[in-house]
C-alpha cells in the first residue's frame, strides 16, 4: 500500500503524447466532446443511469456542449489580444469549470438549476486604494472565495490529478521499463479555501518554475525522481525517492513529510548528497506491508516529479481559475491600472501574463483529462 495525499483514483490510465502535438491532440480531444450522442453515453456510464434516464443525460450533453464551444471560442480571442487577455482567459477557464461540473455533477446542477441557485462567479475581488496605483503588486489583488456560486460548486467537484512514476522490470539480464500510475486513497473532502492573492497562487503553480527567478517568484516546489524496480531474477522491489538539489532547508522539510510504515523502517537505506537527498527501500517482490507517504505533487513528462511542500487543498486547474478570475477582474474594472501595466511591461504585467499563458495552455489539457479519466504524459 502506497499512500500518496491528493492524488486520485479517478483517473485511472495514462496516455503518452508528444509535447510537440499536445495543443493539437487536446483541442480534437475536446472538439469531439461537442458530440452530443458520445457525451450522452459517456454520462449514462458514468453516472450509471437507466435508459430512462438517458433524455436527461442528453440534455446535459447539449449544455456541456454549449459551455465547451464558448470556453473554446473565448481561448481562441484570448490567445489573439493581449489587452483583454486576462478577461478573455477567465471566462473561456469558467465555462471549462462549467463543462467539469455539468460531467460530474447530477441532475440537480444541471445548467438551469446552476444559474438559479448559483448565478454568481462565487469569488470576489479586493484591490487596495486605487490612489496606490504606482506601487500595486500581485499580492494586493486578492481573490475572497464565497459560499455558493460557480467556483464553490467547481471546488466541491475537483480533484487532484495522480502522480505516476517510471517503473523499470529486470529479468535475466533484460530490462524494460514504462510509465505507470502511482495509485493513493482518494482524496479527502476540499478545505474552504481563504482569501488568496495572485502572488499565493503564482508561487504555487508548477507552469511557472522554470520562469520563477524571472518573475521573482518563490516557488516551493521541489524537483525529485521516483523509480520502482521490479527485479526478477533477485526476487527484490526497490523504490526510490532522489530529491534533486535544492536548499538544505527546503530538503529537510520534504525528509520530515516522508513517512514509512514501522515494519520498513529497517528497509530504508538514505542517499544523501550534496543539496538533495532522498531514500531507497528494497522489499520482496510479493511483500505485501509496505507502505510510506511522501508530500503531494505534480507529474510532469513522466521523469520529473514535482514535491510541493504545502497542503494546498487548490488543484492546478483551480490555480489558474482563480488567477484568471482576479487577472480579469482587475483589466476589466480597472482599465487604467492595467494600461499602465501593460504600457511598462512591469513585473505586475508580466506574472499575469505568464500566468495567463499558462491558463490557456493547461487548462483544456485538465479539462480532456477529466472527461477522459486519464493523464496525459507528455514526451
């Protein structure tokens, strides 16, 4: 038993796509979700409804349907402004949270019931006095989610996506190796999230590591390898955890997350080196009490995984709902601020468009993911 926290069963199978055809893959991936009889069918199996059920379920495919062609026309005016971006980005991200809900939710979210009980963003904006324009940062645009309206209902709907790793086999002096998913419980209940700012979420979104030093940003998210190798010919397992250098502290806080099982504690062989760190354990093959736990995070091209230290209750698709939504209030409602920001290209300008880049990009691969109740690997 593997205990991993935020990562899901939901999403069961994994699919390797070349990062060079993964826009092209996913925008086919979500245009065939706009066929109402697929959908149809797709929601009766999911939901396990009866034939006579199916009129209702077709009904929520046209919504899905009407929802996705919006999201997918506001990428496509988002991916050509820049001046609107932010605003564009938001709404093509909330009509995609409106697809996640009408596919997971049943009939008593259907899109009529939504905008009754629930015609509100479900998320306001707070921005300090507008006189302070000249030193406004991204931790003074705030995002204050509420009780009811679209983002609770989205959040109470979201998951994390899994975590895989490389698993390797060894036999008689042959070695084939691939990537598998690294199965958890599934997830607890969401927290109520507090108020959080464009800064919060930033700092927190793995798009943006590699940009982080550019963008000033403190990312504590932490590069690492997970392997398991099933050698054959020894009867052993061996897993491995190498944390990839990092500061000592940072290192330090990813070993005190770790937890191991009592009966493998005198399995555990440490590897430290200079600015990482990391554990093996090595077990027989049909041993069946092993178990350990190590901080959550995210998958990305099926060799890297990135360790994030805090308990973020927020999932990725989620970072860049809220981020879009507070990017488009403040270019909508403070059209000025953002022309300033805009004209100086200062760092205020460039996070929101760095994290508005990586909104339209991530979010329809989440969102195909979600339908397809797989991952998407990219090579």
């Amino acid at each position: 038993m593997i205990k991993l926290r935020f990562a899901t069963l939901a999403i069961s199978s994994l699919r390797s796509i070349p990062k060079s055809d993964a826009s092209h893959q996913v925008m086919r991936g979500l245009r065939s979700l706009t066929d109402i009889s697929y959908v149809t069918e797709l929601l009766c199996a999911r939901h396990s409804l009866t034939l006579d059920q199916k009129r209702n379920a077709r009904a929520q495919a046209e919504s899905i349907r009407s929802c996705l062609e919006q999201g997918l026309e506001y990428r496509e005016a988002a991916l050509k402004s820049d001046y609107a971006r932010p605003t564009l980005a938001y709404y093509s991200t909330m009509s995609f949270a409106i697809c996640e809900i009408l596919l997971k939710r049943d009939g008593n979210y259907r899109l009529q019931r939504l905008r009754q009980q629930h015609g509100h963003h479900g998320i306001d904006f707070s921005i300090p006095d507008v006189r302070q324009h000249e030193s406004l940062s991204a931790d003074q645009l705030i995002a204050i989610p509420r009780q009811s309206g679209t983002f609770p209902v989205w959040y109470g709907t979201s998951n994390h996506r899994p975590i895989w790793r490389k698993k390797t086999f060894r036999k008689r002096g042959t070695t084939r190796a691939g990537i598998t998913l690294l199965l958890a419980a599934p997830p607890e209940t969401p927290k109520p999230l507090p108020r959080t700012s464009l800064l919060d979420l930033a700092n927190a979104c793995p798009a943006l590591i590699s940009e982080k030093n550019e963008l000033g940003l403190d990312i504590r998210l932490v590069r690492s390898t997970i392997e398991c190798i099933v050698d054959e010919d020894s009867g052993y397992t061996t897993w491995s955890l190498i944390i990839h250098p990092a500061r000592p502290e940072v290192v330090e806080a990813i070993h005190e997350q770790c937890r191991l099982g009592l009966r493998c504690l005198d399995l555990v062989q440490a590897q430290p080196f200079d600015q990482g760190g990391g554990f093996y354990i090595s077990v027989p093959n049909d041993c069946d009490y092993l178990a350990f736990a190590i901080p959550g995070g995210y998958s990305g091209d099926g060799e890297i995984l990135l360790l994030d230290l805090r308990e973020n209750d927020l999932n990725e698709f989620g970072m860049y709902y809220l981020a879009s939504y507070i990017s488009g209030m403040f270019a909508r409602y403070y059209p000025e601020l953002w022309e300033k920001c805009s004209d100086s290209r200062n760092k205020l300008y460039l996070l929101i468009d760095a994290m508005m880049n990586a909104a339209i990009e991530r979010a329809p691969l989440l969102l195909l993911e979600e339908f397809r109740e797989e991952a998407f690997v990219l090579v």
